[in-house]
C-alpha cells in the first residue's frame, strides 16, 4: 500500500495545478530503497523458516520484532529530497543553494528530538480543546491531501511566547492564501494545527490569531484545531510534548506531507525557511 499511497497523493498535486510535475521524480526516489529493503528481508524470513524447528525458532518473536516497525510502514524513512528537508549542523535554520538555484531550507537538529525528518509523525493522545477529549493526533490528519502545518506553541501563559505564536500566525495564514484557489482556508493546500502545552482551561481560543480558529461562513469558528498537552488528566498517558521530546517552553514547528511524512521541523520564530520549503514546489494562486 505505501506505493500507491506516496504516488497518488503526488498526482493529485500535479492534477490539480496545486505542485510542479517534479515532485513526481521523488516516487522512485522514495520507494526503490523500500522496496530493495523488503527484498532483503523477505530473504531473511525465507531463510529463517526455509530452516524448520531449530533453537533459534524459538527466538522468532525477537526476529519478527526486528523488522515489524518497518513492514508496519512506521520506522520508514525518506531521504532529504524536495519535500524532506536535511538537518542543520547547529540550532539555526539555514537555508542554501539547490543545484537548480532555488533556497534549500533545513531544518533544526535537536528542537524535536523524537521527531524524526522523513518518518510517519507518531500519534500520541492531546486533549481537543473545544471538546475537552483526550484523542490521538491522528484522528486531525485524515487523507485529504492537505499538508499540516503543526504548532507546538509552548506555554502560552507567556505574554512573549503568545507574541511569537501570533506573529506566526500572521505569515501562516499567508501561505494559506497563497496557496489556495480563492484565497479561503477551506481551498487552501495547507492546513494548520496548533497543539499548547498548557491545560485545556488555561487557553482561550478565541485570543489565538484566526489562522488557529478560522471563520467559516456556514458553520462559524472551527474549534477543532486547537489541542491541549493535559490528556494524562483525561486518561492514563504521558505528554504528548514529551514524547515528541519538544520543550515545552519555546515550542517548534513541524511541516508534515499529505501521507503524514514530517518534512520540516524548526523554532517558531524563524519563518523564511517554511516560506522557501514550499515555494521550491507548490503553485501559488497567483502563478
């Protein structure tokens, strides 16, 4: 399934005019080392029962747990290309020269150190602000086609902190209408989510900048993009930002592909390198 999976999405983007055809080079780029992977395995687990009962049948559960994340598609990574970015050699965002001229970002090594450029983001429990339930993050990033744009804002019981998460807003809610059919969040190609650190009560919604609660003219404020890091109140599970391993003061921000890949990871107060990441191979409304 992860075939059809990592190439529909891409055609979709080129069909739709909403990405440039060269991000279909990027299937074979992606896919050929999982393939060649699997290849490789499946030899191993011929050999291993081509051999029948033995001592070390008995280790089976050890030898299948060693390569069960991988078919399971979660510990598949890809490599930087343009829709995964490399990682810096220090906390600053950088960005430089591609081969075709274009402003490579990278992102930061260490501000997510769970996170892991090129994987599947994990799912871990937060609680929905407007709901007050504990869910997993993954029941926010349906199918769609969309790219996520996730904002760990930190604490925002910090007057200087909720300045850098507004301020963001401001640049993300123009990426949204940059890329977007008629200007709308609800067209747009980019979507974004905002997980705080704080309780669920210690935010109000509404105080948050509008690209965090966008207006829809049909059913009002959509609440449902707001999460909260106090599940462990809710149910027995840890934080969400600890298993991101994400401080839980400053924050960070991730960029995650329509198939859930993380592709860029970086502070929230550097927003040029997300700007860069798509303009390299999204079309904008204007082009």
């Amino acid at each position: 399934m992860g075939n059809p999976y990592n190439l529909g999405w891409k055609l979709g983007a080129v069909l739709s005019g909403t990405a440039h055809h060269d991000i279909l080079s990027t299937y074979n780029a992606e896919r050929r080392p999982i393939a060649l992977r699997l290849i490789e395995l499946d030899k191993q687990m011929s050999e291993f029962y081509s051999q029948g009962p033995r001592y070390a049948s008995e280790e089976y559960q050890n030898f299948r747990d060693g390569f069960s994340k991988f078919l399971s598609g979660i510990s598949v990574t890809y490599e930087p290309n343009a829709l995964v970015t490399r990682l810096a050699a220090d906390r600053e965002p950088r960005q430089s020269g591609n081969s075709n001229g274009d402003i490579a970002p990278q992102s930061v090594a260490g501000i997510a150190k769970n996170i892991a450029l090129g994987q599947r983001l994990p799912s871990h429990k937060v609680v929905c602000q407007c709901e007050s339930t504990a869910v997993h993050l993954a029941s926010a990033l349906p199918c769609t086609g969309k790219w996520r744009i996730l904002v760990f804002a930190g604490d925002l019981s910090s007057k200087e902190q909720e300045d850098i998460v507004h301020h963001l807003g401001e640049t993300l809610q123009s990426l949204q209408r940059k890329y977007s059919k008629d200007g709308s969040h609800t067209t747009s190609t980019i979507e974004v989510l905002l997980l705080h650190s704080g309780s669920r009560t210690s935010v109000e919604p509404l105080d948050l900048h509008e690209v965090y609660h966008p207006w829809d003219g049909a059913q009002g404020w959509d609440l449902w993009k707001i999460f909260s890091d106090d599940a462990g109140e809710f149910e027995p599970c840890s934080s969400a930002y600890k298993k991101y391993g994400v401080d839980k003061k400053d924050g960070c921000l991730a960029i995650l592909r329509p198939d859930q890949h993380v592709s860029f990871v970086g502070p929230l107060d550097h927003h040029s390198p997300v700007e860069s990441f798509f303009a390299n191979f999204m079309i904008s409304s204007s082009q």
